[in-house]
C-alpha cells in the first residue's frame, strides 16, 4: 500500500464511520529474503509478542501476506493451539480459517522464547497489555517483562514496534534505552524502533486491518521508515508515517480520549433532558444531522481495555487536564446515579432483589476489562441488595465470582429492580410477568425503551423518561 505523510480519509465534518469498506488487497506475490531490509516486494520473518485477542489476528494477517510469523506468548495453552493450527480467539469472525490456512502453508508458528523469536526475526510487534494500578497511573509490569524477554535477541537490522497504547514518550524514553542497554547497540542507527498503535474493534479485526489507516512513528527518519515500509507489505489500508513516536503515541491517546469526553458530554445532556422531560436519543439524533456535531451515545458507563484507561495514560505525561480528567469522574459516575435513582423507586436497596443484566463490557465479546457491571455488581452489594447476574457468554461460575448470583433466562425471580448494563439483543425478549415483584427497570443503555412493562412498574432510561421512551409510531 501506499506510505502517505497524512491520512486521506477521515476528514469529514461526519467525524468518520464504523462502517468503511475494506480495501482490496493489491499486494503481489512476495519475495522472501533474509535479512528483511524494506524492500518493496519483499517478505521477511516477524515475530509477534503476546499471541492475544490483537496479537493473533496480526499475526495471521502478516502471514497471509508472505510473512514467516512467529508468534510468542507466555501461556503454554496458547502457543500449543496455534502450532496445532487453531485459533484460541473467540467470536472474531475468519480468524479461524484465517489462522487454519497460514499455519498449514507453514508461515505461522508458536513458542515461549521470545529471546530466539526476536533473534530470528527481522522485525518484532509488541501487543501486550498496559493496563492502571490501583493509583490510576501505568502499570507496566507485562510490557517491562515483555520487553526484558526479547532484548537478547535484538540483533543489528532489527525492527521493534510497539502496538499497545503508552504514555506519551514512552517509546523513545522507556523502552528504546532499554533495548540499546542490553543489546549494547544503538537505536536508530543500528536497530530501528517505532510505535504504531492498534486501532482495532473486538469482532471486526481483520476487517479493520483493511480499512483504518495504519498510524506510524519512529524515534527517529530510519525508524519511521523501515516500520511503515514493513506495514506497507502486510496491510492493505494506508500506512501514515507521521512525524515521531510521540505523534503516533498521542493519536491513539487523543482518539480514544476524545470518545471517552463525548461520551460524558452525552451523559450531561441526559442529566439535562430528564431534567425537563425530554427524550436525548431524539435530540442527539436531530443534533448528529447537521454535519459538524458527532455526539456519542449516554450511558451507565464506559467499559473496556481502551476508553477507561488511556485517559489516564494521557493525564499521567500531561496532568491538570481538567475537561479529561471531569470526563472520567462523570463517566465512572454513572452507576452511582443509576443506584441513586433506583433506591426510592423500590423502597430501598437494602435487602433489595435485584438483576443485572450484561456483564461483560459490551454485549458480543466476552471480556470483562473494566465492565461497568463489576463496578455495579459491587456498589449494589455495598448498598445491601441482593444482587443476581446474567449474561449470555458467562456461566454460572464466572458469574458468581464477581460478587452476584447466576440467573438464568426465563426463570421467575423475586427481583424488584433489573438494571441492563449491556445491549444485547436477548434482553429485548426479556418478559416482565417473570418478576412478580417488579417495581423499576434502569436501561443503562436505552435499548430497552420498547419493551412492556406492567402498570406500576417505573421505566427509567439514560436521559429517556417513561413518557418518551416509546419511538414514534410505538
């Protein structure tokens, strides 16, 4: 693909879309080489350090375009599945067969020694996580080891890119001295290091590798170079060489903080529009149509590896950024509003059955990174409620060690409150004659605004009343 100064979408005044055409792949067949030196039509050996979520459908994707793939990973469990040929993934749509077909055509394999991947290799892609401590500051302790685990093999012509999102500077401040401090070379000069941050989506990865354009920045020109001439050859939507690792680092962090900041900003209208009987889904979507307004959706709160954290990561290189740092206060804030508003509308909490549906951090993907439910599941039990879960993807056992008991679908249940924390489809079958007890459900997400409900059983959405929670016509 094309290696570009500046991305030639995403421009619009609509903010961009989810939903983008995949790119074709234009890629020739590739000459393999060794050493890999960037040059055009060629493939070398590329080893991918945390075989994950992320990691394995990089991994894939880089094979399938001629790339011989190491994939490393410290879990036994996983590095046996991916040498059998199997995708330990779930719910990633093609990984699979993706996964099935380059290990088959022997391009991709798997080991615990990362020291002799980054050896063999002529460029290494870390995607391990970095993820708060209990200060809300990075907690490095995987990538720190990751890192520690492949400098023994960074060799002379070696390519180390970091694809999990870090602090500002981090790249060239943290972890490109520590690669020259234990390969006793020079970065820049004779190895290359660069930061190019994953911009993927839970269950469209690899057609997302085909569509976002592939952000890329070195701690210096060579480093910049060799890492966008690598991308260049393994993806098939437009690599943007930006100007520094820093650029890079701070695009990930602007982009996800952005939402983060949105998505509170929805939180206040809808503070607002109960305020004054108003329904904020028919006002954003009336707001969204003039082209220069992109308003997110509210909500009980925002979940995941991303949104929550990177914030964080921004405020701990830039502190005192004080609209960043209200956001998080108002989004984390949303399941102590839902409880407050709960309380009186079932007599208290205290001892109170209640159900909360989804637990996972969003509805399709079973991962519980700072889900929302765990932060609701707790604060219910603090108030003294009883507190009962479900949710698709979980069983029983998982369930029940974060703090709720299992409930299953269809069954009758004394619960006096249901709160949904997840849009899933399910829940809109959810049949309120199971609950003879039913006094309010809270529909942290606004997906349930049609469902029936008895007489004497209060609906209250995020910034949707009673009176306007039915769509028109309903």
């Amino acid at each position: 693909m094309t290696i570009v100064a500046r991305p030639s979408v995403g421009a619009s005044m609509l903010g961009g879309s989810i939903h983008v055409t995949p790119n074709p792949c234009r890629h020739a067949a590739s000459r393999a080489v060794d050493p890999w030196i960037g040059e055009d039509g060629t493939a070398g050996t590329v080893a991918v350090v945390g075989a994950g979520k992320m990691g394995l459908p990089l991994a894939a994707q880089f094979a399938v375009h001629g790339w011989r793939v190491i994939a490393v990973d410290v879990n036994p469990d996983v590095v046996a599945s991916i040498n059998a040929g199997r995708s330990h993934v779930g719910d990633e749509p093609g990984l699979p067969e993706l996964v099935g077909r380059v290990h088959a055509e022997g391009r991709l394999r798997a080991t615990l020694d990362a020291a002799s991947a980054a050896r063999g290799a002529d460029v290494v892609v870390l995607i391990v996580p970095v993820m708060l401590n209990a200060e809300q500051q990075p907690d490095y302790r995987y990538m720190d080891a990751a890192v520690a685990s492949i400098a023994p093999g960074v060799h002379a012509g070696s390519t180390v890119i970091f694809e999990t999102t870090l602090p500002l500077g981090d790249t060239r401040r943290r972890f490109a001295p520590a690669l020259e401090a234990a390969s006793g070379l020079v970065a820049d000069r004779d190895f290359f290091v660069a930061f190019s941050p994953e911009r993927l989506f839970s269950g469209a990865v690899l057609e997302n590798l085909a569509v976002y354009p592939k952000l890329v920045g070195g701690i210096g020109e060579a480093s910049t170079v060799r890492a966008a001439r690598f991308y260049a050859s393994v993806l098939d939507a437009e690599v943007v060489a930006m100007s520094s690792s820093e650029a890079a680092e701070f695009s990930k962090l602007a982009d996800t903080t952005y939402r983060d900041v949105n998505i509170a900003l929805a939180n206040e209208f809808a503070r607002a529009a109960d305020l004054h009987g108003i329904d904020v889904q028919e006002v954003i979507a009336a707001a969204n149509s003039q082209p220069y307004s992109h308003i997110h959706q509210p909500g009980i709160g925002v979940g995941g590896h991303c949104i929550p954290v990177y914030p964080h990561l921004l405020l701990s290189r830039a502190p005192g950024l004080s609209l960043v740092e209200t956001a998080r206060r108002v989004n984390d804030g949303q399941v102590d509003r839902a409880l407050a508003i709960l309380d009186p509308l079932v007599g208290g909490l205290a001892g109170a059955p209640v159900l909360v549906l989804g637990i996972t951090y969003r509805e399709g993907v079973k991962e519980l990174a700072y889900s929302r439910a765990i932060a609701l599941i707790d604060a219910l039990g603090a108030a003294g409620a009883r507190v009962s879960a479900f949710d698709p993807l979980l069983d029983d056992d998982e369930v029940r060690v974060l703090g709720a008991e299992p409930w299953h679908w269809g069954d009758p249940g004394p619960f006096r409150a249901i709160v949904t924390q997840t849009a899933d489809r399910a829940f809109k079958g959810l049949d309120a004659a199971w609950f003879a007890d039913l006094r309010a459900v809270y529909d942290g997400r606004n997906s349930l605004r049609e469902l029936a409900l008895p007489p004497g059983v209060a609906y209250v959405g995020v910034g949707v009343q009673a009176s306007t929670r039915r769509l028109p016509g309903g």
